[in-house]
C-alpha cells in the first residue's frame, strides 16, 4: 500500500491510492448493476468497501423516502449507526434538488434521485469525507436510487401478484360456502395471506350486534379458547375497533396499537397484536362480522397499497359471507321443508313416506346380509273416547305424549313414525328375530298402559300391535305392510294386546 503519511493516529493513503479505489468502485458499480440483480445491501457494501479506507467511514446508512407519508425510512446500513443520522438525512430537503451533496461536518448527505424523483437519503459518516470525488458520490448516488426504484417496482409486482392471487382464491372458494362461518374463516386466512400476517381471527354478531361466533387462524388452541371465552355473548359495539370500522364500512388500519384505544380480553389484546388490520363485514341489513389481522412480534407500517387492498378484501368479503348467508338461509328453508314432507306435523314423527322409505332401505339390507327386519303398526284403544270427552286439544296432547313415549321405549336405530289419526308403527332393524319382536311389541303395549298425565286430568289407554317379519311373513314392503296391518286388527278384536303375523 502507498502511504502518504499519518494523521491522528489514522494510517493515510495516498492521493494516488484514493483515486485508484474510487475508480474501482466506479467499475464495481457498473459491473453489478448489469451483471446482476440489484440489492441496495450489497450496493451499499461496495461504497462502503471501497471508500472506508479513503474516507475513514464509520457508517453508511440508505433511507428511503415514502411517497405516501413523506417520511424517510432506514432500508440499509453499513457499518455502526450513530445518532442524528435520521436527522442529518432530513436537511438535504432544505438545499434544491439539483444540489450537491450536503457535507455537515463528519457527515455527506447525497439526495438519491431518478427520473427527476426523489426517492430516498444516502448518509455517509467518516473522517475524511473530503477526499471522496464528486463523481463517484453522484454515480453511487445514482445506481443507489436506480436500486431502490428497481426494488419498489418489484415489490409493487409481487404485491399485486399475491393480491390478485388472494382475492380469486378467495372468490373460488367462497362462492361454494355454504355457511356464515365457513365464509367468515375464509376471509380471515385470505386476509391473512394477503398482508402476510402472523395472526388473523374473526368474529360474527347476531342481528342485535352480541357477538355469537368467534375464531382465530394462526392463535395456540389455548388462545383461541381464551377469545372465545372472553367474546361469545358480550356486545361488538363496546370495542372501539369495532365501533370504528362499522361507523365509516371501512378498515381500520393501525400501525402502533400503543397509539389506538383496544378492548381487554378483545382480539388484539388476547393475540398481543402490536400492529393490525380490523375490516368490518358488511351485508345489505348491516354489519355481520369483523376480520383482523397482524402481527404481535413487531410494528408494521402499514401503506396506501395496503389500504387499498385491506379495502378491496372488505368489500369481497362482506359478499362472500352475505352470499353464504342467503345460500344457509335457503338451505335450511330447503331442509325445512323435507323435514314437513317426510314427518308429521304434531308429533315431529317420520310419517307414512319417511316410514316407506325407511321400510325400503331396511328390507333392503336385510335381503344381502341374510337378515331380518319387523314391522309393528299400533293403533291406540281408548282415543276416540278421549277426544269425545276432553277435546279435541287433549286428543292432540295426548298424540304427542304416546310418541314421546314411544321413542322412550323402543332403540335409537329403529324407526318410530305416525301414520295418521291415532294409528302408529315403528320399524325393527338390526335382525330382530320373532321373540325379540314380539317382547319389543309386549313393551310398548306395557307402556302404553300406563296411566298418562293430559292437561291435568288422568288419562289411561291400550294398544292393539300386529307384528310381521321380513321375510318370514313377507317378501317386500307393501306385503309386511299388510300381514301387519292383518294381525293388528286380529288384536283389535281381540280386545287388545299384541298378534303376530303367522
């Protein structure tokens, strides 16, 4: 090495060697920003390569400068960070933009610009800032802001890419939804994956806004029992964020929960968010829900991108959960109205088409297992005298008391219908065999016997119960219909009590 001397202890290079450096970071500039893929670390590495030795630099620190908020940002540093560097940054925007870098004493502030823009700050602090050339200050100021353009450009890619990516998973997949919750989830992990969050949960109001359904992506179990414990039933409106979002339909993007109002025992304060996103789900009678998302390890800044986004997934959202709304609602209307089809009406028994149905599927089975199945039609001794004296509202009371009792007695697999009037049958499954039917026949005879309790007034009644087996006595519905309707009135005539078919 060329030494011209010494200086405060510093080992001085010559003149000769500082131009020799300079113009090698002036090659070593030019060759990476066209032979490789531009990073503003090892860009600032080079300057700083090359001219800690010249200039005595102790650091090297690039700010960029948002578009959004006007305020400067550290994205990269070399070396040890001193303090009054985020100020020093900001007094370059006191001199013009086309001038030369700022040199304040120990310090060199050179205004990155591209394209007539500003884009960010390079602030180098050493102890012989006097010795770097203008020219190479300018190049490296150049390819620095060539950089963090490059970069943004990329980013403002890969954030649209994921975005439009997330919305039309999101859409795919919540068109199919076929309840509030699972759309509700949906939109809390795309929101999620949207902004790339740590946490995200939701939670849905009844139509008097008492939150009802709570959940969390992301959260421990223990964490989302806790959110469940601390939200389900209390009132949306007292959060904050709640009232914040629904107030204006829009999110609420905050970047330091340190700076906002959050419940206790609420979503951010049970995740520890430390930053997040809250966007309400709207329908057409009024919000639904909230979805939130962020972070609980670090702050985040939030950006207009971000804003926009959080506002195109709310409005996406809101769809996509009141559109599961309306499918739910029609589903379950659907569902109601099969349910009146196939059961009675009084007692909420399968009726006569579940019970054919049902007899179909069963002597079905049984036919390839080689097993058994029986039929038991009832029909109650005792009714008629019953509506005649107490009324018809006691004939009605007395209908849903036998089925009760009826369900009481016989197994949870075997089918217990009413098919009009005071007429009744239950369905033997599981390969019942000719003296088990028979005793499930004398049990129910036995109960119904027993004395019952209608609107006050002690009402006693019997039973007649034919019996037929399958394929015993018949070989397919309709014949087990008739052996056991044949042996029930045998009972009937009988007085009572319980025939078999053969």
């Amino acid at each position: 090495m060329r030494l011209a001397g010494s200086r405060d202890g510093f080992t001085v290079p010559s003149q000769a060697h500082a131009v020799d450096v300079q113009t090698d970071l002036l090659a070593a500039l030019v060759d990476v920003m066209t032979r490789d893929t531009p990073v503003i670390e090892h860009v600032l590495d080079l300057v700083h390569r090359h001219l800690g030795e010249v200039a005595e630099l102790r650091c090297a620190t690039v700010f960029t400068l948002s578009s959004e908020d006007g305020g400067l940002y550290p994205v990269a540093t070399v070396g040890d960070p001193e303090p009054g560097e985020l100020r020093t940054a900001g007094m370059v925007f006191r001199v013009p933009a086309g001038a030369p870098p700022t040199r304040n004493g120990d310090r060199l502030t050179v205004r990155l610009r591209i394209g007539g823009q500003t884009v960010g700050v390079l602030v180098l602090t050493g102890g012989r800032l006097d010795r770097v050339r203008e020219d190479v200050v300018a190049s490296a100021g150049l390819h620095l802001a060539a950089t963090l353009q490059s970069l943004e450009a990329e980013r403002q890619r890969q954030f649209l890419a994921n975005a439009t990516t997330t919305i039309r998973r999101l859409f795919e997949r919540g068109t199919v939804a076929t309840s509030v919750e699972t759309a509700a989830e949906l939109v809390a992990r795309a929101t999620a994956e949207a902004f790339r969050t740590e946490f995200s949960g939701l939670h849905l109001v009844d139509t008097d806004g008492r939150i009802r359904y709570a959940m969390g992506v992301g959260p421990t179990v223990d964490n989302t029992e806790t959110l469940q414990r601390n939200l389900i039933g209390k009132m949306a409106n007292d959060s904050p964020i709640w009232r914040a979002a629904v107030q204006d339909g829009s999110p609420v993007l905050v970047s330091d929960v340190e700076t906002v109002g959050v419940s206790p025992g609420g979503f951010v304060h049970t995740m520890g968010l430390r930053s997040f996103i809250a966007m309400p789900l709207m329908s057409a009678t009024g919000p639904v829900g909230i979805v939130l998302c962020g972070d609980a390890s670090n702050t985040r800044r939030w950006s207009a991108d971000d804003h926009g986004l959080a506002r195109q997934l709310a409005v996406e959202g809101a769809l996509i959960v009141d559109s599961a709304r309306l499918r739910q609602a029609e589903q379950q209307h659907v569902a109601e109205l099969t349910r009146q089809a196939f059961h009675d009406a009084l007692t909420g028994l399968p009726n006569r088409s579940h019970l054919l149905e049902g007899a179909e599927q069963a002597v079905a089975a049984a036919e390839r297992a080689g097993e058994r199945t029986a039929l038991l039609l009832l029909d109650l001794d005792g009714f008629k005298q019953v509506n005649d004296t107490a009324g018809h509202h006691a004939g009605d009371a007395l209908l849903q008391a036998v089925a009760h009792r009826l369900l009481r007695t016989v197994r949870d697999n075997d089918l217990v219908s009413r098919l009009g009037g005071d007429e009744f049958a239950i369905l033997l499954t599981r390969n019942p065999d000719h003296a088990s039917a028979a005793t499930a026949a004398e049990r129910i005879h036995q109960r119904l016997s027993e004395p019952f309790d209608i609107e006050g007034r002690t009402v006693t009644i019997g039973a007649s119960i034919g019996v037929a087996m399958f394929p015993d006595d018949a070989g397919d519905v309709p014949r087990l219909l008739r052996g056991a309707d044949a042996a029930m009135y045998r009972a009937k005539r009988d007085g009572g009590g319980v025939r078999l078919a053969r």
